[in-house]
C-alpha cells in the first residue's frame, strides 16, 4: 500500500502430514490499529503466535476451542502491553482459516473478512466488528487487544472441488466490492498471482490502506 508503514501482517502455514493430521493447515491475516505505535507488532505477533501455539493444543478439542486457547493469552497479553508506552493501545484485527480435512473453519474479530469463492459465487464469511455509522466505519469495537476477554467467531464450511477460500485486509475490500473480487478470482490463475491481482486492483483503484489477500 501507499502508507509508509505496513501494518499488514499474513502468514500461511501447510504443515507437516501428522501436523495436518492433528489440526489441519492455517492461513492468517492481521491489520494492525492505524496510528498505534505497535500495530505491526500487534499484527506479526498474532499470526506468528497462532502458528507457533496451535499444534501444542489437545487433539480433542476441535479448531476452534485450540484457536482460542492459543489466542487468548496473546489477547490478554497485549492488552495488558496496550497500557505501556511502547506499544500505547495496540491492537489488531485478525482473522484465520485453519483446514482441517475437508472442512474449513473460520476465526475472526475486526474488520479484515475470510471469503469463500464457489461456483462462481463469491460469499463473506465474516462479520465486520467495526461502527455502522460513515464516519465511524474504521472504529472498531472489536479486535485482539481491546478487551481484556477475547471473542472469536467461528464459521465452519464443508469444502467442495474447486472452492477457493480469500482473506483480506480492509484495504482491499473498501475500495473493490464483492463482484469486482469475484471477477479476480474467477479468472483461476494461480492463488498467488491472483491474490497480487487483488492488491494491484485495490491500489489502481485509489486504496490508501495497506493492502494484504490470501488466495487458498
């Protein structure tokens, strides 16, 4: 994006075969708070610790509750930091997709989305945590690092041949709209070059965000 800061952070993780025996592969994405000094750090920190804490948890708790267990602390942690002032009321979006067989399952506060592409039917998978109201559209009311308690919505899909699952930050979706989005991704080029197209499109389009999507 144009910012000078990126406070974008996406990670992908495929995972060994006994690890996506246990809980399956991950895709996350976290967009920092603009004008936090730690927002970046809020949002690596979130996608690394997810990645870095989901494959220690029980076999037998299921995606969501290992996601939650992972995140909370971090949760609490940063909002226990968001008091200091090297990183003042930092705080994150962040939304993750852990496949585990042949189900996809959706973790998500903020405003970034999670988007599944099916037969030429694009559908929002999220719901945006962030003021109705034009000029409050960008304050959230929910993100990792808020509220001292985390709460993560959970939508689970069954997966079908030829599904394509996005992530992608509010740079992205504010400025392309669903058709515009699924036009891109109904092109079927390869998931990396299409999820550069989408940044490329919302940039040309005059996006002033960081602009971060994960194509699956």
């Amino acid at each position: 994006g144009k910012r000078a800061d990126n406070q974008d952070f996406v990670g992908v993780y495929t995972a060994t075969e006994t690890e996506r025996a246990r809980h399956g592969m991950i895709a996350a994405l976290a967009d920092g708070v603009g004008g936090a000094k730690g927002g970046r750090i809020a949002a690596e920190l979130a996608v690394r610790s997810l990645i870095d804490g989901l494959y220690d948890q029980p076999d037998t708790i299921g995606p969501a509750a290992a996601v939650a267990r992972v995140m909370g602390p971090y949760n609490r942690w940063l909002h226990s930091a968001g008091k200091s002032d090297a990183l003042a009321h930092a705080a994150t979006t962040f939304t993750a997709l852990v496949l585990k067989g042949r189900r996809a399952h959706a973790l998500h506060v903020g405003d970034s989305r999670a988007w599944l592409f099916r037969d030429g039917r694009l559908t929002q998978l999220t719901e945006d945590h962030c003021h109705a109201h034009p000029d409050q559209r960008h304050i959230l009311y929910r993100a990792i690092g808020i509220d001292e308690r985390l709460r993560l919505d959970h939508h689970e899909i069954g997966l079908d041949l030829h599904d394509r699952l996005l992530l992608t930050s509010d740079g992205v979706h504010e400025t392309l709209d669903a058709k515009r989005i699924a036009a891109i991704l109904g092109t079927r080029h390869s998931a990396e070059a299409d999820a550069q197209a989408l940044v490329e499109a919302a940039l040309q389009a005059g996006s002033q965000d960081n602009a971060s999507a994960i194509v699956i």
